[in-house]
C-alpha cells in the first residue's frame, strides 16, 4: 500500500518541461508515454498547450496530428517546478492522466472532471 501511495505521489509531482514560448499562456512540453486527457488518449510525443479563457487547448507537434479542448479552474498551491512551467499527471488505471497546468509559480490549472 504505501509503495502504491508513494508511486503514485511521485507521478503526480512528475514534471515534464521543454520551456515556454513569448506568451505565458502556451506551454510546449515533450511527453515520453501516452496519457489521457479529457476522456480522449493521446500519444507520446511533442504538444503544444495553450489557454484560451476558461479552456486550453493541447495539440501535437511535428506531424502529431492529436488534440483536444478542456475546461480548467485555477489550481490551489504554488507550482512544483518553482518558477518555470510544468505539466503534472496523475496515474489514471493503467495510463497516465494530464491533471494539471502550471505556467508560473503562482498560475496553475487543473482539468476539470479529472
């Protein structure tokens, strides 16, 4: 049981950061494993992360073709990669599940019905 806690904490701190365009709202991140967003599994690979109001936006990179809206709500706490941005998952049954948005230390995101 607390081997499961602990894997399961670490992933959820797991932080997956390529770096940040000009904009503090697009985030670009490379994501070694495929993971669920939104109900829908994307492939491993480069994506592109961008907030539009209350909703973001994921889209894959260099022929990448995957992508999908979702809802957001801002996310208590500070980012778990300081001042830089970051992209937490949380294990979902046996994949892995985007759970969090963070572009800086005090502006995070989490999917909402996730």
């Amino acid at each position: 049981m607390w081997s499961m806690m602990k894997k399961s904490g670490l992933l959820a701190a797991a932080v997956l950061v390529i770096g940040s365009t000009a904009r503090a709202d697009v985030v670009e991140v490379k994501v070694p494993f495929p993971f669920v967003v939104h109900g829908q599994t994307l492939p491993a690979g480069e994506y592109r992360i961008e907030r539009e109001g209350h909703a973001m936006l994921i889209r894959g990179e260099k022929g990448n073709n995957a992508g999908v809206f979702f809802s957001m709500t801002p996310a208590p706490g500070q980012d778990p990669a300081g001042d830089k941005p970051a992209v937490i998952f949380a294990p979902f049954e046996k994949q892995h599940r985007l759970a969090g948005i963070w572009e800086s230390n005090t502006e995070g995101y989490v999917i909402k019905g996730s």
